[in-house]
C-alpha cells in the first residue's frame, strides 16, 4: 500500500473562469507566462480547462484555483479548490 508521502502531489493552476454554460462544469482560460529561448521576449501561453463545478456557483470573470484530479467525464480532469475573487 503507498504512504501518502510518496504520492505525487497534484498540479494547482490559477486562471479566469472563461465559460459557464454547461451543467457543473465550467472552463477555466489560464495564462502562463515565459521568456523566448531566442528573443529573450515574454510569451504569453494560454490553455483552457474543464473543471468539475458541483453548486454551479462559478461566473465569468472570476479568478479560481483548480487542482488536478481523476477523470470525472471524457474533458474533466480538474477540479475547483476555492474562489480567489468573484467577477465585478
């Protein structure tokens, strides 16, 4: 049986809730930032996310956490930790 200690710990990203049409899912857009191995000029990479949404409480516009997880449908693999701060 594994110890907690040497389970891998799971990937946390922050992002902006880009969608929230579908039913406790929403689609999170997070932006990473990274300087260009030639140019020396900072890149901005984008990717999207499904993540799992029981309550549906998530609006677009607002800034979330969101962790790793197991599969939980064919496009969500991620999971919602807490809300940072709510749209305006």
């Amino acid at each position: 049986m594994a110890d907690q200690s040497e389970r891998n710990t799971r990937k946390v990203r922050e992002g902006v809730v880009y969608s929230n049409k579908m039913d406790k899912t929403a689609v999170v857009e997070v932006t990473r930032r990274s300087r260009h191995p030639q140019y020396s000029k900072t890149v901005q990479h984008r990717a999207r996310y499904f993540v799992h949404d029981e309550e549906n409480t998530l609006n677009v516009g607002d800034i979330v956490r969101i962790s790793e997880t197991r599969p939980l449908s064919k496009n969500k693999r991620w999971r919602l930790v807490d809300i940072l701060e709510r749209a305006r």
